[in-house]
C-alpha cells in the first residue's frame, strides 16, 4: 500500500442485470473525486483477475453509463477460480487458481477488491478473504436471492419489465378467452414472480418456495370463468415444481435443477384438465437488459459510494447491503454459499392472498 492513496479493483461477476453499470460509475467517481484512490477495473469476472486482464478506470470511462444497461467491464457467471477447468494432456481437471488472483492484486497494488455480484461471486469473495484478500461485496442480481440486504441491484428494473409485460398479457387474453402463462426468472427463490405478480395483477403466482397442485390451478381459472371472466394470468417462477416434484426433490437432497420449462410444463398439464386454450410467454433476458429503472439507478449509486466508504474505513470482507433502508455493512460469512427465499408466510404472500391471489397450493 503506498502511503494513504489506496488502490481499488473491481469485478463484476455472475449474470448481468441492469444497473451494474451504474454501480461501477458510483465507485470510480467516489473512489477518484473523494478520496482520490486509483481504480483498475478487472474484465469479465473472476476470470479477468487470474489472467491479469483489465482496463484502468477514470471518470472520464464511467461518463454517461448511469442509465446504460449491462457492465462495462464484461463478467460471466460461471468460473470458479478455486476450480478452474482446465484441459491436462486431454484430461479435464480442475485447479485452484485463486493464488493468482493474490498475485495479480499484489503486483498491482491494490488494497482492496470490491466484488460486484451474486451468491456465488460473494461465496468466492468470501473464500479469498480467508486467504488475506481485502474484498468488499456490493450485491447483485434479478433474483433479490442475497440474504443480508432487502433488495439487490437489478432486481427492481428486472419486476418493471416484469410486471409490464403481464400489464399486455392482459389485453390479449381477454379478448381470446385464454389463459395466458409468463415464465419469469429468479432462479431459486420466487421473489421476481411475487412482486411482479402483484404488481402486474397475475390472477395465479407460482414460486418455488409454495410447490403447487396443477388442480388447484385448474380450480381457480375455473372459479374465474364461472364469475364471468374466461381469461386468467398465470406469473410462473422458472423454479416452481409441482408438489410431488418437490416431495420427490426432498427425499433425494436433490437441488432443483432444471430452471427452465416450468411455464409450458404448466400449460401441458392444464390443456389436459380445462377446456380454455393456453399460451405460455418466456420473459427471459428481457429481464437482464436494457437500462435500470430510476429507483435501480439510486440503489446502485447509494451501494457503490457506500462500498468505497467501507474500504476508506477499512471496514473489509463485509457486503453493502441495505436494511430498512439503511446502509448496512453485513459479514460476508452470513451471506456466502446462502439464498434469501420468499416467507411463506411473509405479508407480500399475504396481501397477495388478500387481492385472491392463488398460489396454487
Ligand atoms: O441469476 C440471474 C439469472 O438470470 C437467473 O434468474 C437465471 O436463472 C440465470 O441467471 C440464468 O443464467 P445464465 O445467464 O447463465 O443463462
């Protein structure tokens, strides 16, 4: 470290999402304009700091990026730097390479790293301050799956595309009398389908945390018709699972693997039990793209200021989260290698519940 002029790098690691942009621009501006630290940005994730590939950032680089969606220092979500594949005489092995990554921080002077991602970028952070790295964690994903802090960045841009995209499912399944499916992301945890459920006044919401009995869903579309209205809005979690999947997921430990189909699996199911045509529509990366909303753009500015602020504080190996809306510094070792799924019994189930929302159960 030389003298009080620290040394910043930065990552950002796992899927992208809007905002992440935004976040690297809080950083830089604070770490350059406050404290007058340096800032090297590294590229594409953890991948970049093991092979030493990055780009030093001014202000200059981070004008204009606050609205602009993805990340400018590139990421990938799914390189674990203490299982590195790698090809050995044709044989597929895996190596730890996070001695690299020291070696890179080292031969570039940083003080600190602050890691911009999800549980499994924060599980890896959480692994390399055990071995001596300063890391700070600012968190990051659609999935709002980060335990320790009430919401992530990209998480409210991902329920306004959402919840929009439920507003014009409406229109289309009224006027055919169909029932109409969105698939949304969320991986795990069913916190993008319940709020944009809600938001987007879906008539049934299927997350994985309430595994669902398919005829319970045929009963409610069916309550609907005999009220008069023949159309109904189905907002499905990639990771919901019919009850016996669940039973059968439990007895066998199994993690829930497939995260994709749970939409058309649904309307499979339904065509054989209700005479109403249905049509499934996948969000997909929608959700991932495109510019962060305003109040995702607050978020990622308030998380990327706070972080510098952390490392200025030497307040080390800790997430920025945001608790009761305040700033809140968490220990990496309760966030790592965790998921924050949906209560069950929490009060957004609730109000759903009370709107006669059915989760299918
Ligand atoms: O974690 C963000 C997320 O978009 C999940 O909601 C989704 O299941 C997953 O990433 C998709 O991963 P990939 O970008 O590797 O297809």
């Amino acid at each position: 470290m030389n003298g009080q002029r620290k040394k910043i790098g930065i990552m950002t690691g796992g899927g992208d999402c809007p905002g992440l942009n935004a976040v690297i621009r809080a950083i830089v501006k604070t770490a350059i304009n406050i404290y007058g630290y340096e800032v090297v940005g590294f590229l594409d994730g953890y991948m970049g700091l093991v092979n030493n590939r990055f780009r030093k950032l001014g202000t200059g680089d981070v004008s204009g990026l606050l609205d602009k969606g993805g990340t400018i220092l590139g990421t990938t979500d799914s390189f674990d730097p203490f299982a590195m594949e790698m090809d050995v005489n044709g044989e597929k092995q895996e190596k730890d390479m996070s001695g690299r990554i020291a070696d890179n921080l080292r031969m570039h002077d940083i003080d600190a790293l602050i890691t911009i991602g999800g549980i499994n970028t924060i599980t890896i952070a959480h692994r390399l301050s055990q071995k001596g790295i300063n890391v700070v964690a600012v968190p990051k994903n659609i999935d709002n799956d980060i335990p320790g802090t009430d919401v992530t960045v990209g998480f409210i841009s991902a329920v306004n595309t959402a919840a929009h995209a439920l507003d014009k499912l409406h229109s289309t399944a009224e006027s055919h009398h169909r029932v109409m499916i969105l698939e949304v992301m969320g991986r795990r945890a069913g916190w993008v389908a319940l709020e944009s459920g809600i938001a987007g006044g879906a008539d049934i919401i299927l997350i994985p945390e309430i595994p669902y009995d398919i005829k319970a869903i045929a009963r409610k579309i069916l309550e609907r018709k005999n009220k008069g209205k023949g159309f109904s809005i189905i907002c499905v979690s990639e990771g919901c699972r019919p009850k016996d999947q669940a039973e059968a997921d439990k007895e066998s430990r199994n993690i829930h693997k497939t995260l994709h189909g749970a939409g058309s699996m649904i309307a499979a199911e339904l065509d054989k039990i209700i005479n109403l045509e249905t049509r499934v529509t996948v969000l997909g990366y929608l959700q991932r793209g495109g510019e962060p909303s305003p109040s995702d753009r607050i978020l990622s500015t308030r998380l990327g200021v706070e972080a510098v602020n952390m490392i200025a504080q030497g307040d080390y190996n800790k997430m920025a989260g945001i608790v009761n809306d305040q700033l809140t510094p968490i220990d990496l070792a309760e966030v790592a290698g965790r998921c924050k799924y949906v209560p069950i019994d929490g009060e957004l189930v609730r109000i759903a519940r009370n709107m006669g929302v059915s989760f299918g159960d």
